[in-house]
C-alpha cells in the first residue's frame, strides 16, 4: 500500500498508519516538542501519499489529553481544513498557549528571584544590625576595661594615702615582744639623795631603817639638819624625797 498512488480506503490507510507508530501529543506547552512532534506525523504522510483531510484526520487522532480538548473545542466552528490550515491554526493555538505559558514561568521567575532578593536582603539587613550590635557591645566592654585600668593605678596611687603608716622593721630576735615598762624608777643610791627622817644620805625617807624607831624629835633634827646643809650647800646635786 505504501507508494501506491491509487485511491485507499480511509480505515486501511490508519491502520497502516498506526503501524509505524506515529508519536502522540498531550499539549505540553513546550514549543520544540509540538514543532518535533508535527514533523514526525509529515514523515509518516509522505510514505502512505493520503489526502489533505485524511491527514488531518489521523494527526487529530493522535491528539490526547489537553490537546485533544483543544482540538475538540476548536473543530466545532469551522468546516473540513487541509493539512496546512490545520498546522498554522495548531502552530497559532499552542503558540499562543506556550507564549502565556512562558510569560507566566517567566513571571514566576522573576517573582521567585525577588522573593530570593528580598531574603537575602533581610539575611544582610539582620547580619548587619548583629555585627553593629556586637561592635557596640564590645565598645562598651573595651571602654569599660579601659576606664577600669585607668582607674586603677589611681586607686593604687590613692591607697598609700589611706593606709596607716608602717612601724620600721625591729630587729630580729625578741621580736614582738614588748620590754617591761618600769613602773617607777628608783633612785640610784650614788649618795645625792638624803632622808629627811635621819638626815643620812643614800636613801629617802620611805626607805629608812629608822623611820619606825625614831620619834618626833629625832624626825624634827633630821629636818633641821637637812635644811641646814641645803642653806649652806646650795647646788642641783642635792635630792630632797620622801
């Protein structure tokens, strides 16, 4: 059948055609594809040598799912087309659809690369408030470590002044042990000192072997005595106790 320039019956010319396994189309709106998949049907019609309107005929055949629901909505108000009518009319249509198509993933595109301009803006935006918020942060500390070690050496400058001065260093022996404070002195018996009791000297009136034993007349010429010696002796070396 294939090459025969006679008339062929329709329903042995699509199971002929059928036999060579003609592509299908599901209107995908992909440009490329509907052009490719036009261009395999045309190879397949020029071996069988079919009319224009078979060929329309077995190419609407192969139309499936979104296509066929165009080629159904489309059919209904025209008439028997030829095969060139058909491909500017499937070209026009699913052009028209892929233009729109395109236009919106086009629009999808530039909305997502927006949305993606405007994340990474804000992810800048927030990285730059942390950094500005850190720096300050670590002005302050710096500033504050800063005025503590300025403050520091005043405060270490200041403390001599506060503290009590430091007692020299005794020597090394009996340290810390303080001496006995004598409570009184005793006068040295170098024979300056005279009693007013017995008129001796050496010793002071408290002191006095005799003070019991002598009465008043013995105390009156010790007196005496010592006034005596005072008037005709008149000198700093004479020590007059009780």
């Amino acid at each position: 059948m294939v090459g025969n320039p006679g008339p062929h019956d329709d329903n042995a010319v699509l199971k002929d055609f059928k036999s060579w396994g003609p592509p299908s189309y599901d209107g995908t709106p992909d440009p490329a594809r509907a052009e490719k998949w036009l261009k395999d049907i045309e190879k397949i019609f020029d071996l069988l040598r079919c009319t224009d309107e078979l060929k329309v005929r077995m190419a609407t055949y192969m139309l499936v799912d979104d296509a066929w629901d165009w080629w159904k909505s489309t059919s209904e108000g025209i008439g028997p087309i030829t095969w060139d009518e058909f491909q500017n009319l499937f070209l026009d249509s699913f052009n028209e659809v892929i233009r729109k198509v395109q236009m919106l993933e086009r629009g999808c595109e530039v909305l997502q690369r927006r949305q993606e301009m405007a994340t990474q803006k804000r992810g800048a935006n927030q990285f730059q408030q942390q950094n500005q918020f850190g720096g300050d942060k670590r002005q302050r500390v710096q500033g504050e470590s800063s005025q503590g070690q300025r403050q520091q050496p005043q405060q270490q400058r200041a403390a001599p002044q506060d503290r009590a001065p430091q007692q020299p260093n005794r020597p090394q022996g009996n340290q810390g042990q303080q001496q006995p404070r004598p409570q009184q002195q005793q006068p040295r018996d170098d024979g300056r000192v005279q009693c007013w009791d017995c008129g001796e000297r050496g010793h002071v009136k408290r002191n006095c072997p005799r003070g019991n034993r002598q009465q008043t007349g013995g105390v009156t010429q010790g007196r005496m005595f010592a006034i005596s010696q005072d008037n005709a002796r008149v000198s700093d070396d004479v020590i007059e106790g009780w």
